[in-house]
C-alpha cells in the first residue's frame, strides 16, 4: 500500500506533467537550446530534469509544434528549438484553456467546505 508520501510524489508528477509543456512552448516563443531553455525555465521557478526536457523536445519537434536547427556555437554544434507557426496557434488555444481551468480551480479550492470556517481552503491556508 503506497504511503502518503508515495500518493503525493505521483499526484504531483501528473500535476506537473501538462504544465511543463505550457511553459515549455511558452519559452520558446524566443529561440533556445536545451541548456538555456531549463536554464530559463529554473529561472522562472520550473526546474526539469534533461531526462525530462529532452525527450520532451523531440516530442514536440516530431509532432511539428517546434522547429529546430544545429548550429555551431562556441565551437559547439547545438540544436537550437523554437515555437513553429502550429505551434503558436496551439499554445495561444492551451493558454485560453489553462486559464479557464485554472480560473475555475481556484474558484473551487476558494470556497468553502461544509466543515471549514471562510477562506480556510485558500491557498496555503489549509488547516
């Protein structure tokens, strides 16, 4: 039987899972090689492992939503990505559709339980 613990870690991975590939094709809306890119994303609070990132790039470089090119940078070949035109257009529909359902979310994690004083459910504020 998994532990608490257990059923958080795996929660948490799935919660993180499709917002990863948000924030992934929201960076690259700017041109990025792999190294810059979790660097970015470290910076914005969103840490990936390369185990993660790089399967997750030729993913989306398969499926046509990023292109990429090698080039030579600092005596290095590098594959640089960047957010293709159908791309662009996904992302522009997964952000309207993130925001609603996150809208909606915080609403229902807001309100009130029949066993909860006001806003104790608010983030951060569970009891």
């Amino acid at each position: 039987m998994p532990t608490d613990a257990d059923v958080y870690e795996i929660l948490r991975l799935e919660l993180r899972r499709g917002s990863l590939i948000l924030a992934v094709l929201g960076l690259l809306r700017a041109e990025h090689y792999g190294y810059t890119l979790r660097k970015a994303l470290a910076g914005q609070g969103v840490e990936i492992d390369e185990g993660a990132l790089y399967p997750m790039l030729r993913r989306l470089d398969s499926q046509g939503l990023v292109t990429s090119t090698w080039r030579e940078e600092d005596k290095r070949n590098k594959r640089f990505y960047r957010l293709s035109p159908e791309g662009e257009g996904l992302l522009q529909r997964l952000e309207q559709d993130w925001r609603s359902l996150n809208t909606s979310i915080e609403g229902i994690l807001d309100q009130e339980g029949p066993d909860e004083s006001r806003g104790s459910l608010r983030r951060g504020h569970r009891a």
